[in-house]
C-alpha cells in the first residue's frame, strides 16, 4: 500500500511537470488524449471481465469492459483527428511567411 | 516470471504515456505523442491477456468489440463543434468502467466457498489478497469517484450538446440536498470500511453499503454540476477530467496495478492544471466556480433597460468590409458565437482574403473562450488556420494599441472592459483581451443580448466600436462577398 501511494505520488509530480508546458493550442487535445489514458481501467476491466469467474463480477466486469473500450478506443482516435488537423504556417501559405515575420519583428522590437 | 513480465510491460506502458504527453506540448510531435500513448495502452492490454488464464473469452472479446465500435465510430463521426460534449461522454464512460471494476473485485470474494476455492488455485495471483479495511477505502473511494465523474460527465454532456438547459439549475434547498446526499455516501462509505474485517463471511453491511454509495454518487454527480452555468464548463470539463484519473488510481489501488495508478496520477494531475488555468482565467476561485449559479442567460427586459441612453454604432456590411480591406493589421477574437454558428472556415476564408490583400491578420484566443479549454484553437485548426497565427492572450494583447480593426465574432465576457475596473461586475478581473484599444472594433454578433455570463457589455457602446448584427456565419459570407468585390 506504501509502495503504490509513493508511486502516486511521484507519478503526479511528474504529470505536473510534464503537463503544466503544454501550450494552450494543446489544451483539447491534451484533455481528450488524458482522457484516454485513463482508460487503463480497461486492464482491470479486462481480468474481472475474463478470468476471474462468478456471475457478478463477469457482467460488472463485461459493462466496465466496454465503457472502458470505448473510452480508450473513442479517446485516442478523437485526439488523432484533432492533432492532424494542426499544421503550421509553412506547409500552407509559404508566400506569406517572410512578410509576416517581418512585421512580428517589427511590433516585438 | 511471468507476472515480472507483464509487469515491466506495465512500466513501458506508463512510461509510453508519460512520454507521449510530453511531446504534446509542441503541435509538432503532438500527433506522434498522441500515438505513442495509444501503444502504450494496447502494450498493457496484450500483457494483460496473459495474466491469468482467461476463463470467459467470449464476454472478454464481445466487451472488446462492443466498446471499440461505439467509441470509433462516436470518435469518427461527431464533428468538431460538438467535440467538448464528446470528451465529456468519454470521460464519463472512463469513471464508470473504474467505479465498476472496483465493485467487481468486490464481488468477486463472493463467489461461493467451492468454486471460490477451485479458483485460488487457478489463479493464486489475485485470490491471495485478504479484503481488509484498506481494500475497503480504496473501493468506496473508486465507487464514489467513479461514479460522481459518470454522472456528472454526462449532465456536462446533456448541458454541452444544449439536450439540457445551460443556465444554471438552481432551486431551494439544492445546496442542503448536496450536502446531505454527500453526508450519506460518507456514512454508506463507513459501513463498508466498517463491515470490511467480517467480509466475505458476513457480506451484507459491505454489499448494501456499496450498493447505496453507487446510488447517491450518481445523484451527487448531477447535483455538483447541475447549478454551473454554460460558461463554466471549461473548468467542470476540466475537473470531471481530473477525477476520472483519480478514480483509475484508486481502482489501482484496489487491484494493486503500477500500471493505473501511474496513468491515474498523470491525468489526474493534467487535469487539475487545466482547472487551475481556467479558474485563473476566469478570476474565480474553484470554489466560486463549483457553488455554482454564476451567469445564464438575463432577462432580456434588463437588458434592454440598461441599454436605453447609449448609443450603439451599427455598421452596415459595406462599411465592415471596407473598414477590414483597408486595414493594416487585423487582429480576430473568436469566441463561443463562432462554434456555436460553425463559422470557422468561413473565418478562415477571410483571413486568407485579407492576407492576400496584404492585410497582417493574427488571431488572439482567450483562454476560456468557448466550453472547453482550448476549445476556439480546435475549431480553428479544423479550418486549417495555421497554429501560429493564434496567440495566447499575454502574447498579444500590446498588439491591440497598433491593430487597426479588432474582429470580434461571437465572444463576449472575454472582452468587456468593464472587467478592468466596474468592482460591482461579477467578472470583475477576470483578465480580458484588449480589443477596446484597437483603431476600430468591428463586433460579430447576433444582437445585444449579454454572453452567459448575463452581464451587460459596455464595448458595444464605445465610440470606436461597429456592430454588424446577425448570425457570424452569415455576416462573414457577406462580408466575404463584398472585400471580393471592392
């Protein structure tokens, strides 16, 4: 018990680190994609689902399963087409690019 | 040997998910990231298969394929304006598979005394586990999570997708009935925590306990988010997001799993930072937020009242279009009027229009602009507007001074001036775009009606502001039309 409250822990430093850099475009994205991470319940879906027996548990787990598929396979897809649409400038409008960056120039300085 | 195994693949699994996140904080690597999670998850998937013996494959497959159907073709299928009720949808489905699994392995010890034997030997893995009080608070606090993210997600999808109103729901006693529903799921979480040393044996303080927390976490679930108005979903979304991790963890918790209480953690925590950004952007405090009944739409009687006495400049399309040709620099601010009239590409298309005209066109995005964060870059990104053409507020609001037209379209409270200094406003520092320091401000906007926060916006009456009244997918079509014809 110990030993997994230090992985929380630890495991919830290392989201705030990682995460608090994500910039705002992200942030969507980044919600859905959380979002289908923590569809690894599907795990423990999966053993109460299939191996463990017992009536109760094996439709509670059947349930659980597919909440559980649908938020991990829902999840990610959503976020893949979320993230292909993101494209920077240059792939689009390369005429464009100096002019614009000549003036962000110009307004920062 | 086998159980190292697949442990280790649970440890590459949680650092996949780790590491794909971190490459989401750049749109470049994001898509990859994204990818690199979704391996990690099927990795820990396949270990799983191998744990134990599989003794109901059939119900393991059809679960499979039920649930990777449903949310793949929900996942293909919505488009992008709807997308903040589908993440609330998943995130509640995610609570509930958690709160659900928790019960399960509770069931579980009720298996009768023979075959519940039979099984130890089959399976000495997940038998040896006495039930003791600490399993005991690991499974209420999964049901009640679980089960508040459930419901609660899925009035935030009801209040999203406009199935439910999206003023704040509010009647008399609301706060006592939260209260007391809450008091009773820490009674009925006594009981099983009580009852825990005597189960499996004596099992009905346990069952029933369960069975009456399931019950009145559903209802506290609807009760926490039924009193937040429209304009506060980016941080219930948030929210709901940060406690459908929490409820993974504690179901790794139950099942003693590295591999969720890891995942739980970091979603856990991504969506408290989300929370802690909205609040901020908003100037609320997440209390304030959650009580709830801030905003909705006014009556339209005090609107009208409070408007008497100003005068409002109305543009006419022609002078809007020749305002934006003419212009040097433009700076856009979308907001929920934009999503809500599915008006981005034919942003987009203005955009491009002014640029070709030689028109610096940049776009500013509040961070709480629309129902979800980050909500406006989405829409905008599916129009294929370049990412680095949106900037974050503390980028550009300096720039406002030098624009000569700030483009307004269907965003409200993200822009009223009176957030600077009106202490009697209830967005009252909340940090605004500065839209009124541009030459011009061209507002987008169906009519004078308040945004959800029901506050009167006093930038409609400023000297330098146009309006160009109607729906902003119509207006932009017109407007479009005309700059091609000048």
């Amino acid at each position: 018990m110990l030993d997994n409250l230090i992985i929380f822990v630890l495991a919830a430093f290392v989201g705030f680190e990682v995460i608090s850099k994500v910039p705002q475009t992200l942030h969507t994205p980044l919600m859905s994609g959380s979002n289908a991470i923590s569809g690894i319940t599907i795990v423990g879906a999966l053993v109460v689902a299939g191996m463990v027996g017992g009536t109760w548990s094996k439709w509670l787990g059947f349930v659980a399963l597919i909440a559980a598929t649908i938020n991990v396979v829902g999840g990610f897809l959503v976020t893949d087409r979320m993230l292909q649409m993101f494209k920077a400038r240059e792939q689009r409008a390369p005429a464009r690019t100096e002019q614009t960056k000549t003036a962000e120039v110009a307004t920062a300085s | 040997m086998k159980t190292t195994l697949i442990d280790l693949t649970y440890l590459v699994a949680a650092a996949l998910f780790i590491f794909g996140l971190k490459q989401l904080q750049s749109p470049k690597t994001a898509r990859r990231g994204n990818q690199l999670a979704a391996l990690g998850m099927l990795l820990a998937v396949v270990a799983t298969l191998f744990l134990h013996k599989i003794i109901t494959p059939i119900e393991m497959i059809a679960g499979l394929v039920i649930g990777g159907t449903i949310g793949a073709v929900l996942a293909r299928r919505v488009e992008m304006t709807a997308m903040p009720e589908l993440v609330a949808a998943f995130n509640g489905f995610g609570g509930l598979a958690s709160a659900l699994v928790a019960t399960a392995e509770v069931a579980r010890y009720l298996i009768p005394e023979s075959s519940g034997l039979a099984l130890a030997a089959l399976l000495p893995a997940i038998e040896q586990v006495p039930f003791d009080a600490v399993q005991a608070i690991t499974v209420v606090l999964s049901v009640l999570i679980g089960l508040v993210t459930f419901s609660g997600s899925f009035v935030a999808f009801g209040k999203l997708g406009g199935y439910i109103t999206g003023n704040p729901v509010i009647f008399p006693g609301l706060r006592l009935l939260t209260l007391l529903v809450a008091l009773g799921g820490l009674v009925a979480m006594g009981f099983v925590v009580a009852g825990a040393d005597a189960f499996p044996t004596v099992a009905d303080p346990v069952v029933w306990g369960i069975v009456a927390l399931a019950g009145l976490a559903l209802v506290l679930g609807v009760l926490l988010v039924i009193p937040i108005g429209g304009a506060d979903m980016p941080v219930v979304v948030s929210l709901l997001n940060s406690y459908s991790g929490l409820a993974a963890a504690a179901t790794g918790f139950v099942l003693d799993n590295t591999a969720l209480i890891v995942s739980g953690a970091l979603v856990g925590a991504s969506g408290l930072i989300l929370t802690r950004i909205m609040c901020e952007a908003m100037n609320r405090s997440l209390l304030n937020v959650l009580l709830g009944g801030f905003g909705g739409e006014a009556g339209d009687g005090a609107a009208v009242a409070a408007a008497e006495g100003k005068t409002v400049h109305e543009a006419t399309v022609e002078d809007a279009a020749i305002l934006l040709a003419y212009a040097n620099k433009v700076i856009i601010v979308p907001g929920y009027g934009m999503a809500v009239a599915q008006a981005q590409h034919q942003v987009r298309e203005l955009a491009d229009l002014l640029q070709e005209r030689g028109v610096e066109v940049k776009y500013a995005i509040h961070p709480v602009a629309g129902r979800m964060p980050g909500h406006m870059n989405v829409l905008l990104a599916e129009a294929n507007v370049p990412y680095d053409q949106l900037y974050e507020m503390d980028e550009i609001n300096d720039e406002f001074a030098t624009a000569d037209v700030a483009l307004v379209i269907g965003a409200n409270d993200v822009v009223n001036p009176a957030a600077r200094y009106d202490k009697n406003s209830p967005i009252y520092g909340m940090p605004i775009l500065n839209v009124d320091q541009a030459k011009t401000v061209l507002v987008l906007k169906r009519s004078l009606r308040p945004g959800y926060s029901g506050i009167e916006n006093e930038l409609f009456y400023l000297p330098n502001t146009r309006m160009l009244f109607g729906d902003a997918k119509e207006s932009l079509i017109k407007l479009i039309n005309e700059i091609k014809n000048l």
